[in-house]
C-alpha cells in the first residue's frame, strides 16, 4: 500500500511542480502553511491509505460503492463549517444514493439466489 502511495506523491510532484516554478513566488503564512499541511498529511496521505487498507480487507466491490458517499459528506460538511444552505434536492439526491448503497450491501434473498445459480 505504502508503495502506492508514493507512486501517486511522486506523479502529483511531477505534475504539479511546473506548474508550481511557473506561478508567482507565495507567501509562506502560518495559515497557507496549515493549509498545505491539512492537504498533505490527511487528504493525500492517510484518507488514500485508510482506502487501500479497506479495498485489502473487504475487497474492491464492498468499498467501491462508499464512493458515492463523497458528494453527500462534501455538502454536509460545506453546511457545517462554511455555512452553505442546503436545499431539498441535497437532502433528496443524498436519500436517494443512502438507498442505493444500502440496497447494493444487502444480500439478496436465498430463493432469488437458488433461481440465479439454476437450482
């Protein structure tokens, strides 16, 4: 896992560092550091392995589907801390893929299962 995960730190540099001599010389503030910090150490380090480890021990079809749960933790999280108005549609399309991956994670009846194997 960890050599995935620095396969992908070292295309991100490679990607991004031209991009990054190209731009404006940054100010290097205690905030903006905090920032880079947070981006570095959670969001590209650990939530990536946290995901591998759960894609090796539950397998890649269980994990797969809590993808889709990215968009709904993204507005609950922008109405906490950012203070955006979520309308009926967020709280509509959120209910509705909550449904999908809770129906997707059931197992299906045993009759069902007999007539899908030809018993």
């Amino acid at each position: 896992m960890w050599t995935s995960i620095y396969v992908q730190i070292g295309f991100a540099v490679l990607f991004l560092l031209p991009s990054y001599l190209l731009a404006a010389a940054p100010a290097y503030t205690v905030p903006n550091i905090m920032m880079i910090g947070y981006a570095a150490i959670p969001g590209s380090i650990l939530a990536p392995f946290f995901w591998m480890s759960a894609v090796k021990h539950l397998g890649a079809g269980k994990t797969a589907i809590f993808m889709n749960l990215v968009p709904i933790l993204t507005a609950v999280v922008a109405a906490l801390f950012l203070d955006e108005a979520l309308h009926i549609y967020h709280v509509l399309g959120g209910g509705i893929t909550i449904a999908g991956i809770v129906l997707f994670q059931r197992k299906p009846p045993a009759s069902t299962l007999k007539t899908a194997v030809g018993e």
